[in-house]
C-alpha cells in the first residue's frame, strides 16, 4: 500500500470528546470515525488490524473443536419472550417492527437464536457436544456509550455456544475454550487476567472474565502474583488481617471529643486505622435497622451487603435520630434495642475492639464481641484492597484496573430448560442440553490493545494484530537514489509477505516521521539521502524506539525475520 492513497485521514489536535488514549489515538491516527453516540466507522487501517484479531480467534476456535455458522442479527422477538429475555434483558434491548407489525430484537447476543437452530436437530447424546459460533456485528442500546470502540453501540464480537450431554462434557468444552480464550489475548499482544466472576458449587469457576490490564479499565480488580488468583473487587473474599484494638482489653469508655471519623479516632487513639472498627447504620429491604462493622481500614462492600440485606440504604440523620443512634459514634455495645448487630467474619477472632460508645463524642476501647455485647450474624461484608492476603496461599493481594475483552461462562440448562431444547440421554431419558456461552469483544480487544500499547507519539501496534508490519519511510521519493531504492524495497518487502505500506508521500521528514510514529506501525525503514550514499538505511524498532544502520542489500531479510518471530 502507498500512503499517497490510503485513506487514513489523521487529526492535527486532539479530539475534545476523546478522554482514553486508545479512542484518541485511534481517531487521530485515522482508524474510526464516529458516526453517531456509540456508532463509529472503522476505516481501512482498524478494518485490517480487526481482521487479524477475527483471523486469531477463529484460528483458536477451530483448533478447540469449534465451527464457523453464521446466524441472521435479527431476531424474532418471540425467541426472547420464550427465554424470558424480552423483559429481563431492559432498554438495552434493540427493537423494532416489520412492516407486518411483527417485532424483532437485534441481537445483543445469540443464547435464544443458536438454541432455537439446534433445539430439534440435537435429538441424540450421540450427537454431542457440538460447539458453534460466529463473529459479528451486536447491537445495545447502552446507556452511556463511551470510550470509542470501548463501550459502542454496535460492535464486533465473537459470540459462540457448545452443547454437551453431561455435566463434565460441559466441563470439559469449557475448560478448552477458556485456554483458547487466554491463546487468544496473549496472540493479539494483550496483558489479561482471567478473573474469576462466578464460582461453582464444589469450587471450581462457572464463569471467567478476561481482563486487560489498563489503568482506564472500568473493572477493579486484586490479583495475587504467588498463585495466579485473580478476582473482581467486589466479588473477592479475603481473610482480612485485624489488629486488636488498643488497652488491656478490659471495657472502657474513652472522651473522644469531635472525633466521628475513623481518621480521627485512629490519631487521637494513636493505633492504625485497621485497629479501629468502623459502623454504619442501614434499613434492610425488610425495614429491619441494621448496625454493621468492618475493620476500619475497610469498606463496606454493596453488592455483598446487597445480596445479604437486598435493597438497603444507608440511614439519613432523621432516621439515626429515631433508631437512636449518634452519626460518627455508632458502635456495638449498647445498641438501642431493635437494632441488628452484623459484623464482618474477620472480627471475629477479634477480643478488643476499638469503638463508638453510642453516645456523642465517646467510645469504647477494648469491647469485647461474647462479653460486652451480642453478634447477631457474622457475614463477609468488605470490599477487598490491596494489600489483604491471597485468600488462596500465603500471597499478598495486589490492585489493578482491568477491561473486560472476553468472558467464557457455564449456561447450564437456563434456556435449553426454558425452550424446550432436549436430548435422549444414553439410558434414553430426555434431557435439556446443557450449554455453555463464550464472547470475545473484538472491537474492543483493538481498543484495548491500544490502550495498553501506546506512548506520548501515538499507537505501538503488536505485530500480530498492527494493520501493516513495516513502514518504508523514502524521505526524497522523487529523487534518485532514493526513489528506486525504495521502489526495490518495496517489491521484495511483499514478495516476501510482509504487510508493507511506502510513505511515498511528498511530505516533510517531520510530517512523516510523526504520521508512522502516530499510526504506530511496529519496524519503519528509513530511506535518507546520506545514508544511501553510504550504502545503509535506518531500520527503527517503533516499540523500543531503537535504531540501527543496516546495509540496505540486508535490511529485507533482517526485517522478514523480525516481523516472523514476532508474528502470532
Ligand atoms: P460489559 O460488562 O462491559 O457491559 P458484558 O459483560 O455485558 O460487557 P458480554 O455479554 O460478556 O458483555 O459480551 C462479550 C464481550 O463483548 C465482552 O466481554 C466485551 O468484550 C464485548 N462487549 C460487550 N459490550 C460491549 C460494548 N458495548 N462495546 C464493545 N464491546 C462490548
Ligand atoms: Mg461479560
């Protein structure tokens, strides 16, 4: 490809509307354009890198057993009443009317479509497991579409489904493709953790979310480097380490004036905030006025304190006021009663406990949970920091922000059940198929490389997805020895098979240099006029930034083994 007629048209300023460095470098560079909230255009050079990533992931998915189909985006909306979805799935929801008045879904994904395909040709466990899918445009409505490719509207993703006759063929199915889904990121150049999102029963995971390392990821994560754990935030279990509060551990009212923070109360006391006990008073989902306590150095977690107390809230300052309880000083012992008491599990070794008095500007050093006061439940209530033990090995917890580019999950019955979709087991008892279900976002996998891949001079494409290899930079293309040159180097760069594109562009050395750097292809082969006349021209590595003089006779081959090594 010649740079004079590709359509890659680059922005001289940073767009305004883009916050991440993968949606500004992508529109800047000339890859997307959008074309309205959450719809954007990929242009010639983002439609090659995405080829490539689709080219990965199918080259993965075959080798795990699975097969290409192709299924319609528009889906009956009766498929969804069936599944339960049509109401469940909300406003995400793409949908609309034929000219008959039927209506239809664009598929946000394909649960309802692929089980409805298989529901009657599927009769036999002699004809499983299978395991389909394909790769395509999905549609939802978000909420707030952001981030370019990030979170669109439309995207591209892999979606496929496997059906299995048993519990451990599902297992089975699942496993080859949650290794073909770690394949694949590390081949597009991502750094992901898998991250547990769901665990079974007896342990083991029923759902992993492939998590890109990025500082703009929306997912919060801790993940231990002893063992490899790795787990959402909020989800996350630890065994929060406690230290006891300060004192003999004999009851004791302390005059703690003003002091209605667990920052003020760990100076004043003079021990670490996680000696402290922090209290907030809530109203459960069933009216019942709930104090709870977490170490101090911890926070109360919502989506546990939701699953143990559904919708809660924190009380107002009318409602302490009628509970009878003092913001700031609230504590276990002497709880007006009526009042449950919930305490965080990692208390509860705990024997001298730092705390509100429940009284203004007093609390009490070493109370005592048995003794000073009753518990009515134990709960695992914190939200896990950085810092905590693994809760897996002896590890410590590190803190990261992730992107979610894929998700393997265990569907288990839910919509063979609900769809009727069965099979005759080998005794000849009819059974719903069980089903699992695997995404890979790959729009966003581009973004996301990009955001992990990028410097202050623009994208630093991994060679196995970058949308050419090399870049040949003649910066005299009209005069000779230049022009020629490059001419020959170009036709033995493809010949060779190397993705080449020629900046033969009349342009500055500054312009161009700036224009590879932004677009960011991985080796540029630099074509000066004092170099040729010593015979070299300057190969530059653009992730390292390093540069080297190479014989010119030399440079294709030198090249051709680089971008091969480096080829996924
Ligand atoms: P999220 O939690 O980010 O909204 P999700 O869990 O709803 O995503 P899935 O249903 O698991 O998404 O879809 C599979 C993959 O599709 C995701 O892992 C992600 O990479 C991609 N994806 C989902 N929603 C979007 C979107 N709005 N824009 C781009 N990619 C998306
Ligand atoms: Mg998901």
């Amino acid at each position: 490809m010649r740079m004079s007629s590709l359509y890659a048209p680059t922005l001289k300023e940073d767009p305004a509307e883009a916050e991440l460095a993968s949606h500004r470098l992508l529109l800047r560079a000339g890859f997307i354009r959008k074309q309205a909230s959450g719809l954007y255009s990929y242009l010639p050079l983002a439609w090659r890198s995405l080829k490539k990533i689709e080219a990965i992931v199918r080259d993965e998915m075959d080798a795990a057993g699975a097969q290409e189909l192709m299924l319609p985006v528009m889906v009956d909306a009766e498929l969804w009443r069936e599944s339960g979805r049509h109401d469940a799935y909300g406003p995400e929801l793409m949908r609309f009317e034929d000219r008959h008045g039927r209506e239809f879904v664009l598929g946000p994904t394909h649960e309802e479509t692929i089980t409805d395909l298989v529901k009657n040709e599927l009769r036999s466990y002699k004809q499983l497991p299978v395991n389909l899918y394909q790769i395509q445009s999905k549609f939802r409505d978000e909420i707030r579409p952001r981030f370019g490719l990030m979170r669109s509207r439309e995207f591209i993703m892999k979606d496929g489904y496997s059906f299995d006759a048993t519990q451990e063929g599902l297992q089975r199915t699942y496993d080859a493709m949650k290794e073909a889904y770690a394949n694949i990121c590390e081949r597009c150049g991502i750094m992901a953790l898998p991250v547990v999102a769901d665990s079974g029963q007896i342990g083991g995971d029923t759902s992993v979310e492939f998590m890109a390392l990025a500082e703009a990821g929306e997912a919060s994560l801790v993940y231990c480097e002893n063992c490899g754990f790795a787990a959402d935030d909020e989800a996350a279990s630890t065994k929060v380490v406690v230290e006891e509060g300060p004192g003999d551990g004999a009851l004791t009212r302390v005059h703690t004036p003003g002091a209605g923070t667990i920052e003020k109360i760990s100076a004043l006391l003079g021990v670490a905030e996680r000696a402290t006990r922090k209290s907030l008073a809530l109203i459960a989902a069933d009216g019942t006025p709930t104090v709870v306590i977490v170490p101090g150095d911890h926070e109360l977690n919502e989506v546990k304190a939701e699953h143990l107390f559904g919708e809660y809230h924190l009380m107002s300052d009318e409602e302490l006021e009628d509970a009878g309880l003092h913001k700031g000083f609230i504590g276990p012992v002497g709880l007006p009663v009526g009042i449950r008491l919930v305490c965080d599990e990692s208390l509860r070794e705990s024997a001298s406990w730092a705390c509100g008095a429940n009284e203004v500007d007093y609390h009490y050093t070493g109370a005592r949970p048995g003794r000073d006061f009753a518990v009515d439940a134990w709960a695992d209530l914190v939200t896990v920091v950085a810092g905590d033990p693994c809760p897996h090995c002896d590890g410590v917890l590190k803190g990261a922000r992730g992107i979610e580019v894929s998700q393997v999950f265990q569907l288990g019955t839910k919509y063979s059940e609900a769809m009727d979709a069965s099979f005759m087991d080998e005794d000849g008892h009819e059974k719903p198929l069980l089903m699992g279900c695997y995404g890979v976002g790959v729009s966003r996998t581009l973004t996301a490389a990009v955001e992990q891949h990028n410097d202050e001079h623009g994208i630093i494409w991994p060679v196995s997805i970058a949308p050419y290899e090399v870049s040949l930079i003649p910066l005299d293309p009209k005069k000779e020895p230049c022009a020629s040159t490059a001419e020959r180097l170009f036709d033995e760069l493809v010949s060779a098979g190397i993705e080449t594109v020629m900046d033969d562009r009349d342009e500055r050395p500054g312009v161009k240099f700036a224009d590879n750097d932004l677009m960011g292809f991985p080796y540029q082969i630099v074509l000066g006029r004092r170099g040729l006349e010593r015979g070299v021209v300057e190969l530059k590595d653009r992730a390292t930034g390093e540069r080297e003089d190479v014989a010119v006779g030399e440079v294709v081959a030198r090249v051709v083994a680089l971008v091969e090594a480096a080829r996924a």
